[in-house]
C-alpha cells in the first residue's frame, strides 16, 4: 500500500457512542477531498467499549489504524499519533468535529507552500463558535493568558491543526508538557521556531458533552501552564 498524503490524527477517550459513526462520516467526506488518506485514533485510557469499536473499525477498513497508550493523556496520545503518522500532511482532529471544510481550506494553504500550519481558530473574526457561553469564555481567558505570560503571537491553540509532517515533526519532538496543555506548547514553539503559521476561521458546535468537566480540569491546566512557562517562557 503506498503511504497517504494525509494523515488525520484523532485522540478518542471513551467516545464509544459517537466513535463508529463519526469514523464512517469521516471516511466518506475525506475520500470526497480526493487525496490518499489515513485516519490515525490514538485511544487513551478509556473505560467504556472504545477499544472494541476501533478494532471492528480497522478490521474493516484499510484506511483506519489505531492503538493505545493505556493511560488518559490527550497530549500524549495526540504526539503519538502524530509520531506514527505517515501522510506528508498531518491534520489534528477531535472525533466530535471532523470539520472537512477546514481539511480542504488547510490542505490547499499547505499544498501552496506558503506556509507550515494552519491553526483553526474559534476566536478569530468570522469563526462562530456555538459551544455553551462558559466554554467560549474560558477558550478566551486561556488565550488571552497564554498572550500574557508566553508571548503567544496568536488567538488559539486547541482544536483543529494541519500541518507539513516534516517542518514540524522536530517541534513535536522538542514539546515537554503533556495533557490538554501540549496542544499549546506544539503552537507556540512552531511560532517560535520562525515556522510560518496561519490562523483561519472555524465553526465549533459540541454533538456530545464533554468527556472531562470543565471545571475539574482547571487546577491541572493551571499546573501545567506553570511547566510550560518553564520550558519555554523565560526564553
């Protein structure tokens, strides 16, 4: 089988109700885009009956690998997908997103060689962003401390992410936190790094609740923020 130009990389925890379905619509809509193609899921610690779901997914279709990391860590999970990925276009997905109109608008910005990643911002001017009122005002404190402590050039690091495999593979590589903070520490290196990075405008809306609450996530968030500082702040 020769390697895909584009490798969707998807970290999954205890998505059982969703995973089939949303795999399947996937498949269809990237085969639609015309480009050889591979779905990577990168379960980590679920509970429920994800595990079982991904190995009926993969035992039918080609296109469709995964493995497991044995522990919840989205961060985790996410680097080694991105790892074990073998499209020279790498897009980070969220198994309740799957938005392939962003796929197309960043396959066609990397394809022109003008830049390294596209970043799809719910905070830009023209995305919409219809998740509760807590949640998007907690994207917006994230993003406006992360400008605060760490410089950061941008509006968001979390959600939607394509990329030129090996322009940023070393930046994954270089990458010391984990967890939900390593989505941001993967972006602000890449500005760091002088890659060229492009913001565009998405739609989030949530087809499910989320998997951690939002409110018990925010003392390991602020935890690893102070790591991140550490790692790369005072540089």
């Amino acid at each position: 089988m020769r390697e895909p130009e584009v490798s969707v990389v998807i970290p999954v925890y205890n998505e059982e109700a969703i995973l089939h379905a949303a795999v399947v619509e996937l498949r269809e809509n990237l085969r639609d885009l015309g480009h050889s193609y591979e779905i990577v899921l990168a379960e980590n610690g679920s509970q429920d009956r994800t595990r079982g779901v991904l190995e009926k997914l993969s035992a039918r279709y080609p296109q469709v690998r995964h493995f497991s990391i044995g522990e919840p860590n989205y961060g985790a999970a996410l680097r080694a997908g991105i790892e074990r990925a073998r499209g020279s276009i790498v897009i980070c997905e969220e198994i309740d997103l799957c938005d392939v109109d962003f796929h197309a608008r960043a396959i066609a910005a990397l394809r022109s060689g003008e830049v390294d990643m596209v970043v799809g911002s719910k905070l830009l001017p023209g995305a919409e962003d219809v998740r509760p009122a807590l949640r998007h005002a907690a994207s917006l404190v994230y993003s406006r401390l992360l400008r605060v402590t760490l410089g950061f050039r941008g509006t968001d690091t979390h959600g939607l992410k394509a990329f030129n495999r090996d322009a940023v593979l070393p930046v994954v590589r270089a990458c010391l936190v984990d967890k939900d903070v390593f989505a941001s520490e993967l972006v602000i290196r890449a500005y760091r790094a002088g890659l060229r990075v492009e913001e565009i405008p998405v739609r989030v809306m949530e087809k499910r609740t989320p998997s951690i609450n939002l409110v018990r996530r925010v003392p390991g968030v602020v935890s690893r923020l102070g790591k991140l500082w550490w790692a790369v702040g005072r540089r």
